[in-house]
C-alpha cells in the first residue's frame, strides 16, 4: 500500500468520490475513468500496489487474464455485449499518468473519437494490448 497513490486508496474504499463496481476477484477493483475516451471506459486495478506495466513478468499473466476477464464483465453487466468492438490495455511509460497498474477497459471501439484513438492505438509506442 502506497498512501500516497490514489488507485491505491481508491482499492481501500479511501477515496468516497469514486464509486466501486462489482468485480469478481477480491485482488482487483474496477471503476470508472474519471476522464472516460468512450460510452464505456473503465479502469481494472489490482488492490495491492504494482508498478506499471514495464514492471510485467511472466508470473504475472494470470493477473493479467483477470483483469482482462474482469474488464469483460464489467462490461456486460453494463449492458455492453458486442467483445469485438472493445479495446483493453496499459499505457505504456511514460505515457502512463499513474504509476500503479491499471488495465483501460473502452468500449464501444468503433465509437472512439479521434484523439481517443491516438491515445488508446493498438500496439502503439504508449499502449500495449
């Protein structure tokens, strides 16, 4: 716990201005992007402070997938269906404004605006999917 990261003190329900959604791991919150790129733009956050993304290794996939299937669920339980029209991943540093791991969730893809699309391009130089 970093008290000094706001994802950290989101996690611990420590920041009332932002609202939890349900998730179905106990290691990860989710909730909405406070500057959102798309109808539906969430943020999937695991509760205990990780570095950014380059701080990734292989032990880690299986955090990853969760938070990717997370992020799906989120989702869907918000009335979006169509999983091809979405996009998930990290800004990569240092084009990340926090530095504590958050996955985006946006949807739908097709309804990006322009800068929203340079910012969450696929497999860019700032964000991997």
């Amino acid at each position: 716990y970093d008290g000094k990261c706001v994802f950290c003190r989101i996690a611990r329900r420590e920041e009332p201005g932002t609202a939890l959604l349900p998730c179905q791991y106990e290691d990860l919150v989710c909730f909405r992007d406070i500057r959102p790129s798309a109808p539906h733009h969430y943020l999937v956050v695991p509760v205990e402070h990780m570095g950014n993304c380059k701080t990734l290794k292989g032990e880690h996939i299986p955090l990853v997938k969760r938070m990717m299937e997370a992020g799906k669920a989120v989702l869907q339980k918000n009335n979006f269906s169509d999983l091809n029209d979405i996009r998930m991943g990290f800004h990569w540093p240092p084009f990340c404004s926090i530095s504590h791991l958050h996955l985006h969730v946006l949807a739908p893809a097709s309804q990006l605006g322009f800068l929203s699309r340079l910012m969450y391009r696929i497999n860019s130089y700032w964000f991997i999917t």
